[in-house]
C-alpha cells in the first residue's frame, strides 16, 4: 500500500497496516525532520523493522535532492540476515511501484570469516585465524613477493578484485551475506573486500553494533560515513552493555606468558631484519617522527583493527621520541608486562582509577601515560615493518596494548579491578586483571556528534526515561507506543507456587530446595502435556540450567517430559546451539513438538525469535539477576549512583525485568499469532519487580494471574489455548480498528489519527 | 454370486458421465468376470493392507451376504482414495508405502542393576537400543566395524562399552581417564566423540542464516580473548587434563533429540548388530556426497527466509501447501482421542468431585433436612437449583461413571475396550464391523425399486438376524464384572440393528397393503 505522511509518500509492502506502525512512522519521520535522535520502544510483534525500513527509504525518494544514507545497526549477524530479508520484500514492492528509479544498493557486511570464499582461507578454525590466513595470502609485501616468485600463493579471488580496479562494483540490489558470496564466486572478485569498498556508495548498510560503538573496529569500517545519515540501533535494549564492553579488557597470566612469547618472537624478527634490511626500520623510524597519519594511506587488504580508544581522543600528535625505536619500544612493553605479572600476585583484591594506576607505573617502571597511550598504534605499525602476518599468533600482546591504551586515555569512568580468585571458585587460583569501564556514554558519544540522526528502539526501553541519561543525549522524540490487540492473544502469568503450595523462586536460599526444582519439573511436564508445538524455557544461568537438567534427570521428569516432546538444549558451543535451534525448528514444523532450554542473558535470548509455533509457551524460571557479588558489577553501580544517582537496587531489577521481558517478549510476531508467557517465580508478585516489565506485557497481566499455582496456571493455559483456536475477525470489528487499509487511512487524514489510536 | 449383471443405477450414471477414467473405474462393478488383471491385484492388495477389511470380505462375499461387485461399489471413495496415495508412492519407491515407525524418545541411560549381594552389575542391551547408540554416537559405531569381529567378539565389545558408560554415570573424570590410559579401546567410548563433533561442523552449513549464531562469533569483536566483561558462567577450565573425558548430559540430550527427530534413517531390521551399523555409516556416507549438490536446498532455504519474513496478517492469506491426512489405523488413533477428551472432562470435573467427597453423610442428610424442611415453610418459590446446572452435573456424572473414566486416567490409550479380554475385545469390533457395513447395504438399498434389491435386502436381513444370538452369546461369556461394560456397548449396535428391522417390517407391510397381490418386487 502507499500513503502519504505530510510530505512524504510511504510505500509499504503490504495491504494493511497496523495502526501503532504507522504512528511509529510519524514520529520517526518528525525526528528525521528535525534531524534529531530519537528514542522508540514498540511492542515486539508489531513490525517495527518494516515500518522502520519502508519510512526512511521512502523518505529518501521522496527527498531526491538530499540522499540520506541508512546505517542498520543489528545485534547479530541472523538478525541481520532477517532485516536484509524484510529488506528484499520491501525493494521488490518499491521497484514495482516505482520502476528504477527506487533502485538502491544494500547491503550487509560482516568479517572475513563470514564473507570469504576462498576454501583453504575459510576453513581455518575461528575468526582471527581466517583474518591471519587472508592476511598472508593479500598483505602488500605478500604480493610483492607473490609476483617475482610464483610459488608464494595468492589468493586468486582478491587479485581479481585488484585487478578489476574500478570496475569492480556490486549493482544495485540487496545483497544478504549470502548474496555477497554468490556474486563474488560468480564475478571471482572477493566478497569481502568488494562490500568494504562498496559499503561507501550503498543507500542501506546492515551491520552489527560494534562496527559503529567499538572504535577498534569503527575506526576502519565506518570511518568515512557521511554525516547525513541515519542509524540505527534495533534491539537496543541491551546497548548500554554493549558499548561498555566495547572499552573493557581482562588480562589473564596466560595473557601475559603468551604477550612474553611474542616479545621474544618480535625481537628475534628485528635481529633479523637489522641484519637484512635495516633501512625498513629507519624508513619506519622517520615515518613515525612524522606522527601515524599515514595510516590512513595503507594498502586496503593491510588494515588492522584500529585503535581501541576514539578517534577524538587520540592526538594528531608525533609519536613519543622514547617509544619510536622499535628495540625501545619492546622493552617498553617488557617492563609493562613484567608489572603486570607483579601485580597480578597480589593476594587481595584491588580496585584503582585509571590515574592512580597510571602513576603507578609510572613510579614504578617509568612508562609515562602518554606512551602508554600509543601503545596500540605503535605496535601496529611495528607489525607491519616486521611483515608478520600471522596476527593471529600475536593476539595476547595486542590486548596488553590495547589495555595500555585505554589506561592512558581516559581518566574517568573506569576501574581496574584485581581478583587473585573467583569469588565462587576460592581454591583454585586465577587471577585476573580487569579494566573495566563504567560509562556507557563513552562510546556511543562519536556515534552522537557525527551522525545527523540516531535511531534507538526496541521492544523492551522501560523506564524509557532511563536510557537518555545513561547514553547522555537529548532524543528530540522519545515515545512509547502500546499495543493494540485485536484479541487477548498473549496471556502472561505470574507463577508463585507449586500444586503443593510451596514457594518457587531462585532466589539465593531456595535455589537448590529439592521442592523447587521438583515444582519446576512438574510444572514443565504438565505444560508439555498442554501446549502444543514448541515451548521455550529460560533459565537464570547456565550453572543452574545445568544443574536442573541433570536433577531432572535423575529424579525421571525429564523422561516423562520426553514423552510428549523433544529436549533440545542451549550450551556454551555455539555450533551445538545452533544445530539445536534448526533442530527444534525441524521439530516444530513437522508437529512433532519441542522444548527449547535456553539461558536468560545468552546467546538464543539475545536474538532469536521463538515467533508463531515454535514457540507458544515461554518459561521463565526464576528472575535473571546479574551476578551481584561480581565486583565490575559492584564498581559499576557505585559509579551509576554517583554520576546519575541511579540506586544500585533499582538498577538491578530493572536490567533483570528487562531481561525476563526480553526473553518472554520473542514469542509474539504479529497480530495474528499468540502465546503463553510464565513468569515462575515468586518475586515476580511483588509490585516493585512486576512494574518494571514492560506497559505491553502489564496491559494484559491481569490481577487474578498474579498469583498461580501449577494446576491453576494449567487450566488457564487450556482455556487459553481453545479460545486462541477460534476464528476472529483480523481487522478488530466494531470499537478499535487493529488493522488498517489504504482507505482506512486515507479517511483518516493526518490530524486526527492519533485521536483515534490512543 | 451371479448378480454381477444387474447394475445399479446410480454405477450407469456414473460410467456414462465420467470421462476415460470413469470408464475405467466404472468396468469393476459392470463385470466381474471381465475383471481386468491390474484391478484384481489392486483388490487382493488393498485387502492384504487392511486385515480388517480382509475379514469382512471373507465374512460377507465368501459367506454369500454380498456379492463381490456389491462388496466394492460402497467403498469405492476409500478404494480410490486409497490407490491414488499407493500410485503416488508407488511411482517413487515401491517400497516406501509401509508406514515407518519412528525412534522412541527414550533415552538409552545405562541404570545398573545390581542384585545387591555382589558387585555384579547388569546391563540390558536391545537391538532397539543398540539402533540408538550407533546413530546417537557415530564413533562407537566406527570403533564397532573396526574391532568387531577381528579384534574382539560382539559380547566382549559390548561388555566394554556398558563399562564406559558405567564408569561415565559414576561421574568420576579421573577414575576415567586412569582407565582410558590403560585401555586403549575403552579409551575410545570415554573419550569426546570427534566424529559427532566433525558431522555437526559440516552440518552447521546448511542451518538456516537466521539462525546462525556460529556466524556470530566470527563477526563479534568484543569478544576477542580477554576484550569485554567476564559475564556469568563464561569461566572454562579447558586446559584441565581429564577435559577430553568430560561429557555433558545437555550434549546428549541434544544429539539424541536430532537422532529421534530424523528418524529411523535405514532400512535394516534390526538384530544383525553389524548390518545396521554398516548401513548406517553407508546413510551418513550419503548425506555427504549429497552435499556437492546443495544448490536446490540454497534456494529453498532463501524461499523460507522470505517467507518467514513477511508479516502473515498483513497480507491476504496465502494457501499452505496441504500434506494428505493418512491415518494407518484409524481405531487406534481415534481410541486415543477418545480416552484423552474423556480425561480432560475428568478434569474439568475435578473440582466439583472432591467437594462432593468432603461431605459426610450426616451432613449431607442433615443438609437435606434443612432444605425439605425449608421447602416445606417456604414452598418452592424459586428452584434451588437452576435446572441448567443440574443437567450439566447430571450429564458429567453419567457420563463419568459410563465411561469408568475413574479406572482410566492415567494412559490415555487404555480404553474400556482394552480391559475386556483380548477374544471379547476383537470379536465385539468384528461385529460392529460387520453391522456398520451389513447397515450401510441396507439403508443404500432403499427405496426398493429392483428385485436384485429386494433379494438383497432380504439376505441381509438373514445376514443380521445371525447377529443378535451372537451378541448374546459374547455377553454371556465374559466375566460378570465386565458384563455391564458390554451390554453397554452392544446396546447401540442392538438399537441401530432394531431400527433396521423395524424399517424393513414397516415397508413389507406397506408393501403388502398396497399390492397384496402382485408378485414381489416391480420395477
């Protein structure tokens, strides 16, 4: 359908609407004009994504004089496959409508290992080891050496690329992952340089987070990104973690013994090459004095990941004359690590400013803040005089500098935390040196000041107040818009007790109380025996999901629950997990029915959808709280109620609610579907933990849900269920319009919509 | 058995309208001796499927009720229907039609029982299981065809096995791997299977992107070792030594649901220990080279995506592909809805049941008293009861004790039929077989109108009133505790055999007043 907002005609790519979708679109398009940032949380379930994509790209041809560039910032790369794939539907309807002129170039980006088609690069194990292998197949001097020998191996697919030079680019289209990799084998040019060239020029880009908050990585990707554009953050619920743990670093005694070979192994390759080619590093030498401008001139396949503190942090300054030979500048980094090893023997636990411990080393090896400020840039730039390739040997001396980096750059909002054990583990030693950052506003801040509009939504932003102050930005919008049903179809329950009226909660006494863990079981099975296809349940931890599982197994429910369904499990092997989740998909769709066990927090809660049959039923056992004796934790909480006066209480339960509300929120995909969602613990009862979930899930929690018992949850959930199997009419009837179409909204007009909405 | 020439009218309609295929499906009832050969081995095989209805055709034809034409022309939508789902299957695999019996989502968890005097400790091992182990854990299927028969004997080997996994159950890593040094071949069931882990790399290929949480971790620079926070449950002791003999419930469990969920992969019988686990390496061998032509599952996978993208109730609805509704043993299958829309009553029911058992018989005779007596001051002004109520609690009552829901309950398949003996049980089916199709000829040859039909008829009539004795004779052979159950059961099928009766003595007499003396039958 097509419509027109004020100025702008939206092309949309289906016959009806929902109403909060297009009041979501007018209050983005009111952000976009005035150029501001804003804040949206919508209901998951209500199509944020397509409403989000067809506005701005609507907006962008409707405006043809002032092209907006859209910067699609999503959590993981299946999310990313997902909004590509919204994406495609979206082009399709606007090309037809439109003819060619609505012909745009997106496309989603991702690393090496992801987009390489090169077999004997791809193959190799993780992500460094495929960025190492590419590296040693494209890196200039590689090259060089490539064409005088032709025994040196290249990597045909990135010649080819080279070679095409200009030619060499992506028609417009949409291109997921996928389609980069099909058109590079097809072209022979390398994918994944071609999408880094082409990522310029591209009307949407699609890419994880970190590409825009951590500056390692934003330096190089998203470095030249105009300034008119809009981004993007979807499912950001969770971005203030994310862009903490941009700016943090652990260093570990392995980290430290393996920096320790790698200083040996760099001054054994600066022995060599005084004796070889000593002119390379007085050529680097000088190009220092010059300062680390040049960087930016480098040959495209020799890029590294960039320096880890922003880019306005770091001077445009000459390298420190101490640290320019490289003899030096390795003992620099001798005596850094031989400090760090002193102190890692600590007994205690310490916790330091970054000032404080800055001094330190100063007194105590003589490294002043501003080398160990250039650390990170320095190495990298010895790296490439050495010609060492295989970067991915050299990973534990990169941390060090990285961690010298930001310890030299920031003065505030960090702590470097020291524990000689793990709290939970007291007897086994494993100490660890943690930098860990508290700001969350450090990050993202760039992000702010270069981009003319910055998108922040999710389904989850309560309290919507919060995020402003822990970001520190003003959104000229900040709304959140509720959710209009056609039927009750999400039924939250609140579950306290089991059949026989004991308690159930995971609180920290009652955790292991063979009674809850029994009420938990028996709540599953009788569950499983109800709901039909696919049932999601999440536990607070993987420790605790362990430990059920195995006492479920022992005690004989998990056999009965298998008796109605299938088990599949999250565990902490990404490729078992994923194996599972296609697995239980399987399951679902041929109605053989499944139970997916997942941890709150993990990897599945983060991004997968349990939409429509593959999930009808969640569980949430127990309220998600962080680890609160963790002591990042701590540092951070006494730093959020000194800068913000944020209480360390509220904060906790609101990242725990806002977790559960996460994990329960991914059932629902659309009107049309429904689902159950049990929350199992008795906590959940109290006022101050329930207010905090989200107005959308609260709207349909009724008072009689909110204190259950198994049987009566059970009985609910039947009546529920036969009532979901009615037929009903999808546009909501008399009363409240829950679906729109094109007259609808023509009737409408602009003026009085919202007067009809809310 | 010579009625085959006489045809009904509705056959003629039929074969003249139809076009090439109605001819054909027609040429069955039209001649019995003219029978083509193809349509002769279509019958003997239907009846070779369906024992049932071998048993009818034996009781019916052969014992002269109906004629064979008769016998086919009332099932002949089930007949086709049947032969188009056997030609579909039969254009692919010949084979393939029986009906495949999936893996029981069991799983195989070795529960030593020892008898408690010695230190013996026993392991039960079925072909069943055997199955189980070797498509659960592909490296003891390896290690089964390489040692067995050349290095040890069946029995030895699975003794070895039973020894790992004892050892594993005990939860004892150290134990283990003290054992694993030693014994090289026991080293192998104790140790990760590689081999699993291996299939789940080539497997994670073909996974839906949307789901691909591996492509994750190759685009998640955080988490470079050591960058970002430490967060719950991240801690791993990987360099522990005994890690190789670590093996977690949850891994199991997740390879024996993708096991279950794939189903029974070959086509073995099972017992021949060495055939099944060659047949399944030569499966798994398969799904590689299957691998080089993945292109057509690409597209289906980028299909799915878009399908799965768009928003359902946005969009006129689109027609779902519908998968035919083949139910084998439709007895079976509708036993067990039965029993379970039973049990759900039961439950519904619950409540009011346990209120009722609270009271005591004095009270309740007490609070009678007081109601009569009130009655009796007051008068019956307004019921004490709504009369819809008391229907309804009525209704669930008789219905509960009829249905002896309180001896059920607790498997939804046990049904009333299933606590008869077994004798009872089949002969009780047979015969409501048989009335339902001795009926249904009955009730389709009216109005009379040909004197086949009337001869038809009047056989059948003969033909049921063999039943009642027979009815009879079931009832009075079984045990007195079981007698009420089957009166109740043969009751319907009395009623509806009475009614037929009843119609039949109704339309001789018409017949009789209106022609008395005209020959039976005109046309």
């Amino acid at each position: 359908m097509k419509f027109q907002i004020e100025d702008v005609t939206v092309y949309f790519p289906y016959d009806h609407i929902y109403p909060e979708q297009y009041a979501y679109m007018v209050e983005l398009k009111r952000a976009l004009d005035a150029k501001g940032h804003c804040l949206l949380e919508m209901p998951t379930g209500t199509g944020k994504t397509i409403a989000l994509l067809s506005l701005i790209t609507s907006y962008t041809l409707s405006k043809p004089s002032n092209p907006i560039k859209l910067l699609y910032c999503t959590r993981t790369v299946h999310e990313m496959e997902k909004t590509l794939a919204e994406l495609k539907l979206l082009h399709k309807y606007q090309i037809q409508h439109l003819g060619p002129a609505a012909r745009i170039l997106a496309l989603g980006l991702s690393s090496r290992k992801n987009l390489c088609i090169n077999p004997s690069v791809v193959s190799a194990e993780n992500r460094d080891s495929v960025d190492a292998a590419c590296r040693k197949l494209t890196a200039s001097w590689v090259r060089a050496l490539a064409i005088e020998n032709p025994n040196i191996p290249s990597c045909e697919f990135f010649e080819n690329y080279e070679k095409a030079a200009s030619d060499a680019v992506l028609p417009p289209g949409v291109y997921t992952l996928q389609d980069l990799r099909v058109f590079g084998k097809e072209k022979g040019w390398c994918p994944y340089f071609l999408a880094r060239h082409m990522v310029q020029f591209a009307n949407v880009v699609v890419y994880s987070y970190q590409y825009l908050l951590d500056p390692k990585v934003a330096g190089i990707i998203s470095k030249e990104m105009q300034r008119e554009s809009v981004v993007v953050f979807d499912e950001a619920h969770n971005i203030d973690n994310v862009c903490i743990e941009a700016l943090s670093v652990s260093v570990r005694k392995q980290t430290l013994e393996g920096a320790t070979r790698n200083l040996s192994k760099m001054s054994q390759e600066i022995e060599r090459f005084k004796a070889t080619d000593a002119g390379r590093l007085r050529a680097e030498y000088n190009r220092l004095v010059d300062g680390l401008a040049q960087r930016g001139n480098l040959p495209l396949a020799d890029t590294w990941l960039a320096n880890p503190a922003l880019p306005d942090d770091i001077l445009k300054e000459a390298v420190p004359g101490n640290i320019r030979r490289a003899e030096h500048f390795l003992s620099v980094l001798r005596r850094l690590v031989q400090y760090l090893k002193g102190r890692l023997q600590t007994e205690n636990v310490e916790k330091e400013g970054p000032v404080t411990f800055v001094a330190s080393i100063n007194a105590q090896v003589g490294i002043d803040q501003k080398m160990l400020k250039f650390c990170y840039d320095r190495l990298h730039s010895l790296m490439l005089t050495l010609e060492i390739t295989d970067t991915d040997e050299f990973l534990h001396i990169q941390t060090i500098c990285d961690f010298a980096t930001l310890v030299g750059t920031y003065t505030r909002g960090f702590s470097i935390i020291i524990e000689p054990f793990d709290e939970r583990m007291p007897h086994i030693p494993d100490p660890v040196l943690q930098l860990s950052c508290h700001d969350a506003s450090l990050a993202i801040k760039p992000v702010f000041e270069r981009f003319q509009s910055v998108v922040i939504t999710s389904g989850t932003l309560s309290p919507i107040d919060l995020y402003p102050r822990l970001l520190n930005f003003n959104p000229v919008v900040s709304r959140s818009f509720t959710m209009s049903l056609t039927r009750d179809c999400i039924c939250p329950m609140v579950l306290t007790r089991g059949s026989d009226q004991l308690p159930v909660s995971t609180k920290f006494d009652l955790r292991s109380d063979p009674g809850v863990e029994r009420n938990y079981g028996r709540l599953l099975l009788e569950m499983v025996s109800v709901v039909p296809d696919g049932i999601v349940c999440f536990f607070v931890s993987y420790s605790y999901m362990d430990g059920i599982v195995n006492s479920w197994h022992e005690s004989g429910i998990l056999k009965d629950i298998m008796q109605h369904k299938l088990v599949f499990i999250e565990t902490q092997d990404v490729v078992e997990t994923t194996l599972a989740l296609d697995n239980y998909r399987k399951a679902c769709d041929c109605g053989r029915g499944a139970v997916f066990f997942s941890v709150a927090r993990g990897k599945v809660a983060e991004g997968i959808d349990f939409d429509r049959h593959y999930g009808r039923l969640v569980i949430m056992f127990g309220v998600p709280f962080q680890y609160t004796l963790s002591r990042i934790l701590l540092a951070r909480l006494e730093y959020l109620r000194e800068t913000f006066q944020i209480k360390e209480g509220d904060f906790l339960t609101f990242d725990a609610l806002r977790q559960a509300a996460q994990c329960v929120g991914r059932v629902i995909r659309s009107k049309a579907d429904y689902g159950m969602m049990i929350f199992a613990d008795k906590r959940y009862s109290r006022h101050d933990k329930r207010s905090k979930l989200p107005g959308w899930i609260l709207s349909h929690l009724r008072d009689a849900h909110l204190n259950l018992s198994t049987d009566m949850a059970v009985h609910i959930a039947r009546e529920f269920l036969r009532k979901m199997a009615q037929p009903y009419d999808k546009t909501g009837g008399s009363g409240k319009k829950t679906l729109l179409s094109q007259e609808d909204l023509e009737k409408m007009g602009n003026g009085n919509f919202s007067d009809m909405l809310f | 058995m010579t009625d085959g020439q006489v045809i009904k009218p509705t056959a003629i309609a039929v074969s003249g309208e139809a076009g090439r295929a109605g001819s054909e499906r027609s040429a069955a009832p039209l001649q019995d001796e003219q029978l083509s050969h193809a349509e002769m081995e279509r019958r003997i095989r239907l009846l070779q499927e369906d024992s049932e209805l071998q048993k009818l055709h034996k009781q019916l034809v052969i014992g002269g009720v109906l004629s064979e034409a008769e016998f086919w022309a009332t099932r002949k939508v089930s007949y086709w229907l049947f032969f188009f789902q056997y030609k579909l299957l039969d254009e692919n695999a010949s084979r393939k039609s029986k009906q495949q019996v999936g893996l029981r989502n069991d799983m195989f968890h070795v529960k030593p029982s020892s008898d408690g005097q010695s230190n013996k400790v026993t392991f039960n091992l079925t072909p069943e299981i055997i199955h189980q182990i070797f498509a659960e854990k592909p490296a003891v299927r390896q290690a089964f065809l390489n040692f067995v028969p050349s290095k040890m004997t069946e029995k030895e080997f699975w003794t070895k096995y039973s020894r790992a996994e004892y050892l594993h159950s005990t939860k004892n890593v150290v134990v283990a791997a003290a054992e694993a040094a030693e014994d090289d071949e026991l080293a192998v069931f104790l140790k990760q299977d590689d081999m699993a882990a291996s299939e789940a790399r080539r497997k994670i290929r073909r996974v839906d992107p949307t789901l691909d949480m591996e492509a994750d971790e190759g685009d998640d620079y955080t988490h470079l070792p050591d960058h970002g926070l430490s967060c719950d449950g991240s801690k791993d002791v990987t360099d522990s030594p005994y890690e190789l003999y670590r093996r977690s419930l949850l891994q199991e469990l997740n390879r024996h649901a993708a096991v279950v969920l794939e189903g029974r992969a070959i086509d073995v019988e099972l017992g021949d220990t060495r055939s099944v686990a060659e047949a399944l390496a030569r499966s798994k061998q398969d799904d590689l080279t299957d691998e080089v032509s993945d292109g057509n599952i690409n597209q289906e996978r980028l299909d799915r995506i878009s399908r799965m993208a768009e928003i359902d109730d946005l969009q006129a609805p689109r027609d779902l592909a519908v998968a035919p509704l083949c139910i084998k043993d439709p007895r079976d299958y509708f036993d067990s809805q039965q029993a379970n829309a039973i049990k759900s009553l039961g439950d519904t029911l619950a409540g009011a049941k346990q209120m009722k058992c609270s009271l005591s018989t004095a009270e309740a005779y007490g609070s009678l008293r007081d109601y009569i007596s009130e009655i009796k001051t007051s008068g019956l002004n307004d019921s004490i009861v709504k009369p819809e109520v008391a229907l309804k609690v009525l209704n669930g009552l008789t219905q509960s004790i009829s249905s002896t829901k309180y001896h059920l309950g607790k498997n939804p398949h046990e049904s009333v039929l299933d606590r008869l003996p077994y004798v009872a049980k089949q002969e009780l089916l047979h015969h409501w077989m048989s009335i339902q199709e001795l009926l249904k000829h009955f009730w389709s040859s009216y109005p009379i109108t040909t004197t086949h039909l009337f001869t038809k008829v009047s056989r059948l009539k003969d033909a049921m009133s063999q039943i009642y004795p027979k009815l009879q004779e079931i009832k009075e052979s079984v045990q007195s505790d079981f007698r009420h159950q089957v009166s109740l059961l043969v009751q319907p099928m009395l009623q509806a055999l009475d009614a037929a009766f009843a119609h039949y003595d109704a339309d001789i007499q018409k017949r009789s007043a209106k022609s008395g003396e005209r020959p039976n039958g005109f046309v």
